[in-house]
C-alpha cells in the first residue's frame, strides 16, 4: 500500500462489470463486517419503534405531530450511514493525516458551546442550536477526534519501525492532547462525556502497549480529579444530587430519584416478553422523562420484556466481539489503537445508561448507542462503525 490514497487498496479500485466482481474476495462489500453492520442496523431500526413508542402521545414535546421524533430518529440514522460510508471511503489512513484539522475543529466547536451561541438542554450548556429544530451536540465529535489523535501519536514510531512501545514521551503528548477538549466539556460541564472520554482514553493507552505505569498513574489521577472536582464545586446541583440518589435511593423519589425510579418500575413490569409495543401503560402514561434519550432502555424493558432488552445487550455484544476481532486482525498498531478506543467507548457508554436504568449506575445523561434518540450521537456512532470498517477492509487479506 502507498500513500494515503486508498484507492491503492484491493477492492477500492474502479468496479468491474458483473456481480460476481461485487462479492470478489478482494472487494469492499466482501470484506466489510457484516455482523457489526447488520447488528447497528438492527439496533438503530429497534430505536426508531421504542422512540416512537415513548413520543407519540408527548404533544408537549412532539409539536402535535406524533411522528415527528420517528421521522427524525429515521433521518439521524440514514445521515449516520452515509457518514459511515464516507468514512470507509476516506479510510481511517486518510483521516490520520486530517487529525490536526478535525481535531482543531472539535475543539473550536466545542468552544463555541461556551459562548453565547450555546445553549443549556436539560441542565448542560452543551449544545449550539441552529434553530428550524436543529442542533449539534460538539461533545460528541470530540470522542471521534481523541480516539484518531491519540492512535495518532502513540502509533507513529511504532508503525514507522522506530520503536516496538509509544516512550513516556509519545505517551504525555498524546494525552495533552486529550485533556485540552476534555477540560472544556468538563467546564460545560458535561460530565457525561467526560466520563467516556476518560474510558476511551484508558482504552486507548492501554491497547498501545505503553507501560503499565501509565495506567496505574491515569487511574491516580482520575481519582484526584474526581475529588478535586468534587471540591471546587465544578459540578451543577442537579449532578451532585444524581450521585447522592444513586447512594441513596430511597433519597427524593419523587425528585431527583423519580426518574431512575420510574424507569425500574417500567423495566420490571415488563416481565419475560413485555407489555407489546406501544402498551406500556408507564411510557403510554408519561411517568418516565427523557424516556426517548437517556431512558429509551426502560421502554424496552417495559413494552419488549427481558427478552427484548436482552436483545439489545446481544446486539451490543455482537458490535464488541466484532470490534475486539478487528483490533486484534490489524498489522498496525494504530489501527488497534482507534479500534480499541471505539470499544472501550461503546462498552462504557452502553454498560452506563443500561446501568442507569437499572439503577446500578448513577445518572450521567448519556445515550445508548443507535438506539436513543440524538442526531449528534447517531452521527458519531456510525462515523466509529465506518472507522472499525476501514480498518478491517485495509487489513491484508491473508491476516
């Protein structure tokens, strides 16, 4: 392979004439992974039926149209899979050579949420509204960029041949530049994000094969940080009392505890099969908030039962195990490293708002990933399929 032109690279060359050429060995479609990408499908279509389910009574929200979050949610998924495709085109190889630009552009963007042109959704300035119903939520894009730049950094000299580990150096850089973007979420503060930028930023150190020094010290420090933020009051009411519920969950139910109270009550009445979908008398009866977003796994549990809840965790799984595949078939190591930051993000991410639901973890206000309803965070998710993609096609096709 020469350059960054990834159309040097078997099956991204002109197409043939004939199907048969479509399905060749050395072709795209053959060499994409399948499972993830009919898995994220089947996650993203799940989502439309459980957003639409937990919306179309909520006039106060839907502006009396109650296919209005279906519509969207639908639309969010289709951009999704055409970032995805765009990104497989590009190649991950590609993006490499961007990551100062696409870095400089989440941090400007996220900067952006701090001044008057952001705006506050839920007790988080995180967000910059465009208005027509339209938002963006930069906070998301700044996983993407961390991932692709510390894989950067921490894989050059490896992958040039220069050193068989990142040194302590490499190492320091790399996550300089993750602290920059993750200190301005934090100041939102989007606490939210920041906890999976903090895992991302594990996953990824840990996957370069830097001394194990630097793990033990990361989690030192995130344990100081945790304190010290806790100290100098950096957090908002709302998300200290989020923590003192969790500890407590007999604290305020029906306040700071209602939501995480409701959503357990609608995940265990659903029993084995569930209600049926859209006779969940707690979603169809509006007890639980944010139920499209943050709580979308209690209409699962409510209105699909343990058995289509645990379809959802099988589908995540599927994603990982797949992801995990791809990390460990990839000759270089920045591939590993990007794919190891997907799977340290969608796990923590997925592992934290199923938690929520369940009341084992606290409430952080973050989506599931394909299912919840958020254009910023479907883009996002899918750019990470399309990097896991590229990764795996780019491979040799004897490894």
């Amino acid at each position: 392979m020469t350059g960054a032109n990834n159309f040097s690279v078997p099956g991204y060359g002109p197409a043939r004439a004939g199907w048969t050429r479509v399905f060749a060995r050395d072709s795209v479609a053959r060499r994409l992974d399948w499972p993830i990408l009919l898995s994220a499908t089947a996650l993203s279509l799940i989502g439309m039926a459980l957003v639409y389910s937990a919306t179309r009574n909520r006039t106060e929200i839907n502006q009396g149209d109650p296919h209005y979050f279906l519509i969207r949610h639908l639309m969010n998924t289709g951009i999704g899979v055409a970032l995805m495709i765009g990104t497989i085109w590009l190649g991950h190889r590609t993006l490499r050579t961007a990551v100062p630009i696409l870095y400089g552009a989440s941090v400007f963007l996220i900067l952006l949420v701090l001044t008057p042109l952001g705006a506050t959704i839920n007790g988080n300035r995180n967000w910059i509204v465009f208005g027509g119903g339209f938002s963006l939520q930069p906070s998301e894009f700044v996983k993407v960029t961390i991932t692709l730049g510390m894989a950067m950094l921490l894989s050059a000299r490896v992958d040039a041949g220069d050193k068989q580990y990142p040194d302590h150096r490499t190492v320091a850089q790399s996550l300089g530049l993750a602290a920059v973007p993750m200190m301005i979420v934090l100041l939102m503060p989007d606490l939210g994000s920041t906890m999976v930028m903090v895992i991302i930023v594990l996953g990824v150190v840990l996957a370069s094969g830097a001394s194990n020094r630097w793990i033990f010290g990361l989690l030192a420090a995130g344990a100081l940080a945790a304190v010290a933020v806790w100290q100098l009051h950096i957090l908002g009411q709302y998300q200290i009392n989020r923590f003192a519920a969790f500890a407590n969950p007999s604290l305020d139910p029906s306040g700071v505890g209602y939501n995480t109270s409701q959503a357990r009550i609608a995940i265990g009445s659903g029993g084995l099969t569930g209600a049926g979908l859209f006779h969940g008398s707690q979603t169809t009866g509006q007890f639980v908030p944010e139920q499209q977003t943050d709580f979308v796994f209690s209409v699962a549990g409510e209105e699909l039962g343990f058995v289509g809840a645990g379809l959802i965790i099988a589908l995540l799984g599927v994603v990982l195990w797949r992801a995990c595949r791809i990390a460990r078939e990839t000759t270089e190591l920045y591939g590993t490293v990007v794919a190891a930051g997907i799977i340290a993000w969608f796990a923590f991410q997925s592992f934290e708002n199923i938690g929520m639901n369940l009341g084992i973890m606290p409430v952080a206000g973050i989506p599931l990933p394909f299912v919840s309803y958020g254009g910023s965070s479907m883009f996002s998710v899918w750019i990470a399929v399309g990097l896991l993609q590229s990764i795996r096609v780019q491979r040799p096709l004897s490894a």
